[in-house]
C-alpha cells in the first residue's frame, strides 16, 4: 500500500512538471513571437518609405559595397547602391524597374543601357501625364551638343557629344532654409506650415526638398566646371573639334575661376554665361548663332543681369574670358605679358642680389676677399 501510494505521488508529480515545461515553453514562443513582430513593425516603421522604391528586392545583393567587376572593356564596374544617399536624390521615388526595364529576375542578366528618355511611371503633376525626358533630346538635337549636321547626318566623331551620364549622375538634394534667413537645409518652422494642409510628413519633405533644391543651382560653380572640363579640357577632344582654347583651364586663371576653385556658389560657372536665362540647359547654343546668348551682340546681356553687375556697360563683355596666353592665339597679350615678366625679373633680381650682398656684408664685416699673387 505504502509503495502503491508513492508511485501515485510521482506519477502526479511528472505530470504537473510536464505540464509546467509546456506552459513555459509556450509563454517563451509567445514572447520570441512579440519581440519579432515590435522588430518588423519598427523596422516597417523606419524603412517603409526608404524601401518604396526597392519592391523588386534589389537591395539584396547590391547593398554590399564590395559588389563589382571588370567590365569587358576592361574598366572597373561598381554595383554597389547606398541606399541613404539613393533615398535623398531626386531619383528616389523612381523604382529600379523604373529605368532597368529588362531586368525580369533575380539573378538577372547583365543590365541593358538605360534609356534615360523613356516615359517613368512618375505622374507630372502640371499635364497630369506621365514624365520623360523626351523633350531635353529635342533640345539637344538643337543645341551644339548635337550629333547631327545641318544635313541631320552624324557628324565628324560624333561618339565625342555628350550623353546624359556624361553630365548627369543621381544628383541629391539640397534643399534651402529662406524663412527668416537664407541658409542651407530644411526649416521647421516652414513644414510646420505645410502641416496645416497636407498630413503625410514623407509627401512634404519629399517636395520641399525638392522646390528648394531647384531654387538654387544643383551644383557648385567648382563641380559645373569639372564636369564640362571632361571634355572640353581634353587635348584629344580639343584638337578633334579644332576649338580655339581648353575653356575650363582657361575659366579657372580668371577671377571667376579662382573663387570658384574656393567654393565660393556667388561665382558664375560655364551654364550661367552660355545658356540663354530662362531657358533649360540643354539649350546650349553655338557663339555663331544669332540667337545665342554669347553671340557678339548680345554677350552685353551676359554680364548686366541682375545677379552679377547690373551696371555694367557693353564693354565689361568684350573680356575674353577664355583666353590663354599663346603666341597663335592672343599674340598682343602674349607679348605683353612676357614684356612683364621680363621686367619684372629685371627689376627684382638685381635689386636681391644687391639686398643680399648688402646683408652679407652686415653679418661679416671683417671678411676681405684678396686675390692670391
């Protein structure tokens, strides 16, 4: 009886134990459960919008830095895409299916060549149509970045006109803060304002940026510079086209180009001078053309606007910007600046020699120098 009994109480105890195991077991799912779902709804929270534009996963693979590979061309191809820079360019709502229209699966095939012109599932609110860049190539096909004669046939190494990522990369924000005082960044004081209509805070920091950001030029007059010198400071390029000057090299030996060289965004840059104002920049124009902003009656209008000398005569224009001092192509300057620096130096040096064999005497006043009999 007695052994009976203390099988019963073990038995008993067994269960109860088991059932306790259970009980903590399924309270310990239940937590990992919670604590996985506050995870997503943090991490939905946070990158929501930052992954809107990434529905096709691509982030996947080419979010790692070291994602890359020798081209056939032999050139280097990163394929890396930092995402917290891709999310605060003008890009960032555009999916990536949006420009690589071929790419079906995951993995895919070695990417086509983006079409920059075709038409983006982006809406222009203005037309209420969808957006292309359509019209920029009408531009350029009117512009003296065209490929084409007056004939419409392709021009003498036309492979050297500039395609779109020749200028373009993905361009980020910049956005301006104007409400008491002009200065980079946003104002909070104005968003404040934009919340009185509009309640979807990534709807107003989306287009606030993006106002602002066009404002103002998208780029330093130091960076405009750079990019056009790719080609317009190539010697190869130069001589092909037989143009008269490397125009960058020569921009930045003005004063123009030396305060740009220091950042300073007051200073005009290569779009402000040869764009026609109010027009887009893809409008560029040849000097030889009447219609032209640099044409030789109407560079006056370059230098008077209201951003740079308002009172500036017609004469302040005839300053040949992009002149370099060659003995072919400015031959009075050249000569006149080498007259200069002849007597400068003729001046000068004299003047230190004597200077120095003053001081040298001063140091040693006892040396005498005697010739040897």
């Amino acid at each position: 009886m007695i052994r009976h009994t203390t099988r019963t109480e073990l038995s008993k105890k067994q269960k109860k134990s088991n059932r306790n195991f259970k009980m903590r077991e399924y309270k310990n799912l239940q937590f990992v459960a919670g604590m996985a779902m506050v995870t997503l709804l943090v991490a939905l929270f946070n990158c929501g919008d930052a992954r809107a534009s990434d529905v096709g996963n691509c982030l996947l693979c080419h979010k790692y830095p070291g994602l890359s590979r020798i081209g056939e061309n032999g050139k280097f191809r990163l394929f890396y895409v930092n995402e917290n820079i891709f999310m605060n360019s003008v890009h960032a709502k555009v999916k990536c299916e949006g420009c690589h229209t071929d790419i079906q699966k995951i993995p895919h095939e070695p990417a086509k060549k983006v079409d920059c012109l075709r038409e983006c599932h982006i809406i222009e609110p203005s037309s209420e149509q969808k957006f292309s860049h359509k019209e920029v190539a009408e531009f350029l096909s009117n512009s003296v970045h065209t490929k084409l004669d007056e004939k419409q046939k392709p021009k003498k190494y036309a492979e050297d006109m500039p395609y779109c990522l020749d200028c373009h990369d993905n361009p980020l924000y910049r956005p301006l803060s104007f409400f008491k005082r002009v200065r980079p960044g946003i104002s909070e004081m104005a968003l404040g304002r934009c919340r009185v209509c509009h309640k979807n805070d990534e709807f107003i920091f989306r287009f606030y940026n993006h106002v602002t950001t066009r404002l103002h030029t998208i780029r330093s007059p130091k960076n405009i510079a750079e990019m056009c010198g790719r080609c317009h400071d190539d010697p190869k390029v130069v001589a092909r086209h037989n143009l008269t000057t490397k125009a960058v090299y020569s921009y930045g030996e003005t004063f123009h180009g030396k305060a740009a060289s220091y950042l300073d965004e007051r200073i005009p840059d290569c779009l402000d001078c040869h764009v026609n104002r109010g027009k887009s920049v893809h409008q560029m124009l040849s000097h030889k053309d009447p219609l032209s902003i640099t044409y030789e009656t109407n560079k006056a209008a370059i230098c008077s606007n209201i951003d740079c000398h308002p009172k500036a005569t017609p004469r302040l224009a005839n300053y040949k910007v992009h002149m370099e001092f060659d003995p072919i192509q400015s031959p009075r300057e050249y000569y006149f600046k080498v007259f200069f620096i002849t007597l400068t130096g003729g001046t000068l040096l004299p003047l230190m020699g004597i200077m120095f064999l003053d001081l040298f005497r001063r140091l040693f006043p006892n040396i005498k120098i005697t010739r040897r009999k």
